[in-house]
C-alpha cells in the first residue's frame, strides 16, 4: 500500500510542472521612494545614490521575478533594499516623531488570495515590511501594533536592532527646523517638512500573472502620540487583487479618508478605467480636492502601469522581463511606458 502511494506520489510530481516551468508570462516591478522629492535640496551625489539605490532595488525584485517566484517575494526583496538605504522615509534613515524617536509603519497584499499583513508603530524591527509579511503568512491577524509586534516579531525570530540604528543627522535637523516652524505658528500647508514624503513601495507582476504590493514608513515628521498614516492600512495605502495593485505616498491622512489605494483598484474594477486614469482622478483631482498631495504607483494583470504624482518629483522606476531598469526622479523627466506601446500585453 505504502509503495503505490510512493509511486502516485512520484508520477504527480512528473505530472505536474514545477513553478520555474509554469507558462511564464511577462513580469513587472514597479517602485517609488516617495513623492517628497525637493529638486532644490538634492545634491549631485543625492542624485546619484538615489538613482543607484532605486537600480539595485529593481534588480533584486527582478531576481526573484526572473527566478518564477511569486510577485510577494519581489516585492518584499525590493521594499528591503529601500528600507536599508538611509535616502528614504522608511527602516533606516526614518522621520522623527515630535519626541524625536522613529516609529515604524509597513503592509503587503497578495493580489492571489487577498491575504494581507501590517505593521505600525514599531521601533526595533530593522524591516519593518519581513515583519508585515510574517503577521500575514504566520498570524491569524492581518495587523499588528507597537508592543504587541515587537513580541511578535521576538518570537518569529525577525532581525531587531537597537532604535538608534534608524537615526540619520538630515531626518533629526528636519524634526528641529519642524518644530522650529510649528512654534512660529506656521500651517501645515506651508512647513517645508510636510514636503518630505519619502515612504516606500513596491507593486510587482509575476509569470504566472499575479500581482502584489506593499509599503513601509516612517510616517510624518513631528508626528504625534502613536499616529498611524496611510501606509500600513490595507485599502488606504496599499493594495492589491486579481486585477490591481497600488503604493501609495503622500499626506496620509487624506489617503485614509480616501481610501486611495482601494478606490484605485475599485475604479479599474468598476468603470473599466486604466491605472493612468484611475491613478490620476485620485491622486491628482480627490486627494488635493480634500486638501492632501502626494503619488501612487499602480500595476495592471496587463502589465499597465502608472506612476501620478502632483508633487515636483516621485522617487519611481519599474523593470519588465528584459531586466532593465528605468529610473526617474523629477515631473519633467519621463519614465517608458509598459508594456512598450503596441506591444501585446
Ligand atoms: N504616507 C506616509 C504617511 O503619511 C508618508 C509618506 O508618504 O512619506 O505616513
């Protein structure tokens, strides 16, 4: 008996072709660094670094890509790469809250089951998008938060580090010159710290046609007493299904109230619109319409994609099958469109 077993056994795994060998499709890895680009603070070699850091964060998602893995792992090995590089708003190189400490945000959807995990407020995890991950692929739970995820992520044995690994001179001198600004009174509408969105996110297309997204965080400078932005709310600002997969960055507050990253997905759905238009009617008309700015990226099952924005410049890039990654950084440069015009999706 236990041999015919063995030998169905056998015979099925002939049978049925391993993920490497699934007809493989196109592939596609978007990315962003947040829509708080100021093009009059960015040094040459900013500039450089950034645009080195956003290369390298492709190629590793397209690794895994490349490899016939799931578009959750390119995702999660692209937001990695970003969370370790102190150019951005997320893992090392964070904001400060109003009583200079960085509290840490970050979430991930499978586009395939709808599974979804999250994070917020933690101050030790040294990526806060592998503790998303473990909350969605080991808990029962879709959203954990401070204490509770640093327990959590002590018991699944993530990588913990001590606060002041996050720190970097540049984010503690912007909460000073915050502070400095909201002791003169000034609107939140005119801080120049309002204008450092640097969250970032990932949205990736496998071969076998499935989408995913994530985001991770440092939130807002100055923020208060346990704030939670958009970026680890699932519908707010990530999201993803069979169809649809959104990051988003920007004013946090207004993408919660809008549920962007779902409303963007829900457009697509429903009105039958591209991710050009349904990205632009709610990054560029309902977000500022509500008094927020920012930008999203956003990912067809086509291999569409598009990247709004109505701040002067998004930190973005994708690479396709080909493994070539494009990069931009400012509103007047110009990324490819994919799939290359008139080419069958
Ligand atoms: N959306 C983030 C938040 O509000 C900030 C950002 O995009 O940089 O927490």
């Amino acid at each position: 008996m236990k041999k015919l077993h063995l030998c169905a056994a056998v015979l099925l795994s002939l049978a049925v072709p391993t993920l490497q060998a699934a007809t493989p499709g196109d592939s596609v890895l978007l990315i962003h660094g947040g829509a708080g680009v100021v093009r009059s603070e960015m040094t040459p070699a900013d500039e450089v670094a950034v645009r080195a850091v956003l290369e390298l964060a492709l190629r590793k998602g397209h690794e895994q890509l490349a490899a016939g893995k799931p578009a959750l792992d390119a995702v999660t090995a692209a937001i990695t790469v970003l969370e370790d590089d102190p150019h951005f708003n997320a893992g090392k190189g964070a904001v400060f809250t109003h009583d200079g400490r960085n509290e840490l945000d970050s979430s991930l959807m499978d586009g395939a089951t709808l599974k979804a995990g999250a994070v917020a407020g933690v101050h030790t995890v040294k990526n806060p998008v592998l503790l998303a991950r473990a909350v969605m692929e080991k808990s029962e739970h879709v959203m954990m938060v401070g204490d509770g995820a640093e327990i959590f992520a002590k018991e699944q044995g993530i990588e913990q580090v001590d606060p002041a690994y996050f720190r970097t001179e540049k984010r503690w001198q912007q909460l000073q010159q915050a502070l400095k600004e909201e002791a003169a009174g000034q609107a939140h509408a005119d801080l120049e710290t309002a204008k450092h969105f640097g969250t970032v996110g990932a949205v990736a297309l496998d071969r076998q046609g499935h989408l995913a997204a994530g985001t991770s965080t440092g939130g807002m400078t100055n923020k208060r007493y346990g704030r939670v932005g958009d970026s680890p709310i699932i519908g707010a600002g990530t999201y993803a299904n069979a169809d649809c997969a959104v990051s988003g960055t920007g004013w946090g507050e207004f993408y919660i109230r809008a549920a962007a990253a779902h409303d963007i997905c829900a457009r697509m759905a429903y009105l039958k619109e591209t991710p050009q238009q349904a990205g632009e009617a709610v990054i560029n008309q309902i977000i500022p319409k509500l008094g927020g700015d920012g930008g999203a990226i956003v990912l067809g099952a086509d291999g569409s994609l598009a990247t709004p924005f109505n701040t002067e410049g998004m930190y973005r890039g994708w690479i396709g099958s080909d493994g070539v990654p494009h990069v931009a950084l400012y509103s007047d440069e110009k990324l490819p469109s994919h799939p290359p015009a008139g080419a069958k999706p």
